[in-house]
C-alpha cells in the first residue's frame, strides 16, 4: 500500500492538529497509510484520542525536533534525529512512499528537501507552489511564493513550466500563465521580468497570456501565475491578510446587536459562501515543485482542516505522476543552463 510521511512535529499545532488531520484523510480515502515520523509517546497519546485502522498507522520514533528558531542548514546537518529529517531520508529510500509532508520551518523543509532527496535533473531552483482560491471557484497557482528571493529569467520560466505539470495532475492540459508584474503591458517591469516575459513567451509548453497584476491571482482568467519568490509571497501573506480581514470585519459587524444578528440569517447563506471562497486552507499545502520525490509544506498554523487535503495532495500528485510530467516537459524545451 502507498504511504504518506506526516512530520507529526511541525507547526504551531503539532502534534495534535497533525494527527488529527492525517487520520481525517484516513477516514475518507482506503488507498493509502501514514507514517508519522516524531515523539513516540506525544504521538500516541494523540492517537488514543480516535478510533482509526492499526494496520494503516505507524509511528517512527524521533527523539529531535527542528523549529523556526533554528538555522536550517545547521538543523538539517546536525539534527539527524529530527522529525523532518528521517521522514525526508525514508522518502528518499523506501519507493513506496508517495510523499512528506510538513507545517515545520519553510526553510529547513527546502534545505532538506535539497539535501536529501534533490532536485529533478534539469531543473536550476525548486519552488512553492500554493493554490489561491478565485472568483471561479477553483484555484490558481502561485509559484513561487518564498523558496527563491532573488531570481534569474530562466528559474521564472521553469517555475511556470513545474506549475504547468501541476495543473496537468489535476486535469487542466493547457494551463493559461501569467507573469505577476506591476502592469499588464508587455514593456512594463525590471530587466528581470522584462527578459523572463521574452522567454515566457517563446515557451509552447501552456499558453502564455502576458503579464498579470495582483489582483489577477484570486479575479482573472488564468491558472497560473509565475513570480519571484519575494514577490510571491507578500502577494501570499496580502491575501491572507485580506482573508482574515473580511472574516473579522464580517463577525464585527454581524454580531453588534440583536438588529444584526438578526440581519446575519438572511445572509448566512452568502456569507458562508465568501468565507469558503476566500479559505487558501482547503487547498492543503503548497508543494515544493522541483524535487525528485514529493514534499509539501504547510503552513505553520495549519490545523487539521489544512492536514487533510495536504495529504491529498500528495496522493494525487503521485497518482497523476507529477514528477514524471516536470521531466517531459524539461525534455521538450524547458531545460536550460543557469547562466
């Protein structure tokens, strides 16, 4: 049976929230089982909390634990007995293993996921890949969105090359791409996004519909959107920040006197539709397109509402052969020297 190594000590909630999302996961889908990977006895004593298939559960002791205070490099080096990076080991190792997944440092995910499974040949830089939700009803990728600050033309070109594989994984064959840009003109940008728009053009792998603004990424027409991982992530971070804004100034308002309250069952049901649209959390976690095996990063925060569709993820992404789709697409014109 496929498995799907959880680093049941990552993030915020662990190991509770983690547990308790991978175990949801369980509940709904019979193709698979876990590994947790941490605290032996934290992680039982979260187990004994549900009731779930013995035979689909194993728990790999770990007596170390790498956090956001830590310098990943360092941590990944030094820390051999951490949570993150035996599962990274085994996944590297053990073939029947779809996937980790993790909500633990950003940085120490990429530095292990570097080190210890590597990168597909070919490709210069991996990057995340998150789903935002759209006015569609369905998501666009954001990639990169942290992994690489600083950028060369050719990485913006792959990335949207490896998010174009993604959408292949989840049925969308010709993907439409956009470059996040200050402007939709074909002139505007730095030289970098200048360059990368000439190259983005040229590619045939998806269709390129130019540059797009930041509004584009949740209100345009478009699958994908390619940045630079700085750009990319306070593109992110603003979205959820708009995300929790909305919700907050919503139950602010809807709950300042019985006239409001009142008000709020007539628009429960549209109000529950906004939060739903504007919920990133549904779409799991944010894989780090690039690598030889597949590992996907939470959000530190996670709960297990995030856990469950990460594993899903994983598992889908492996079915649909994403790693295999990067490398055709790489052999047919995407591959190309870091200059």
């Amino acid at each position: 049976m496929t498995r799907v190594i959880v680093d049941a000590m990552g993030g915020d909630n662990a190991p509770a929230e983690i547990v308790k999302g991978a175990l949801l996961a369980l509940e709904q889908r019979k193709d698979f089982s876990i590994v947790f990977t941490g605290d032996e006895a934290l992680i039982g004593f979260e187990l004994k909390q549900y009731s779930y298939d013995p035979s689909r559960v194993e728990v790999i002791p770990c007596k170390e634990v790498i956090t956001g205070d830590d310098i990943p490099t360092t941590a990944v080096r030094t820390k051999r007995d951490s949570s993150l990076v035996v599962g990274l080991r085994m996944l590297k190792d053990e073939p029947d293993v779809a996937g980790f997944l993790s909500a633990g440092s950003t940085g120490a995910v990429l530095t292990g996921g570097v080190m210890h499974i590597g990168r597909i040949k070919g490709i210069l830089r991996p990057a995340l890949c998150p789903g935002i939700p759209n006015v569609r009803g369905g998501e666009t990728l954001l990639c990169d969105c942290g992994a690489n600050a600083e950028c060369k033309p050719q990485y913006l070109v792959q990335f949207g090359l490896m998010a174009a594989a993604y959408a292949r994984t989840k049925g969308v064959e010709r993907p439409k791409v956009g470059l996040l840009n200050n402007g939709t003109e074909e002139h505007k940008g730095d030289p970098l996004h200048q360059e990368a728009f000439a190259l983005l053009k040229e590619f045939d792998g998806f269709d390129f519909v130019g540059n797009v603004e930041g509004r584009d990424i949740m209100y345009g027409d478009v699958d994908i959107v390619v940045s630079d991982g700085f750009s990319g992530n306070v593109a992110l971070k603003a979205i959820e920040g708009c995300g929790k804004t909305v919700s907050s100034v919503l139950k602010a308002e809807f709950t300042k006197n019985f006239g409001s309250k009142l008000s709020y069952l007539f628009a429960k049901k549209q109000i529950n539709l906004l939060r739903n649209m504007l919920d990133y959390s549904k779409f799991g976690g944010s894989p780090f397109l690039g690598l030889k095996k597949l590992v996907v990063k939470c959000h530190g925060s996670s709960k297990a509402s995030s856990i469950t569709p990460a594993v899903f993820q994983i598992l889908d992404a492996y079915q649909g052969d994403l790693i295999g789709k990067i490398a055709e697409m790489l052999a047919v014109g995407g591959e190309t020297e870091e200059a």
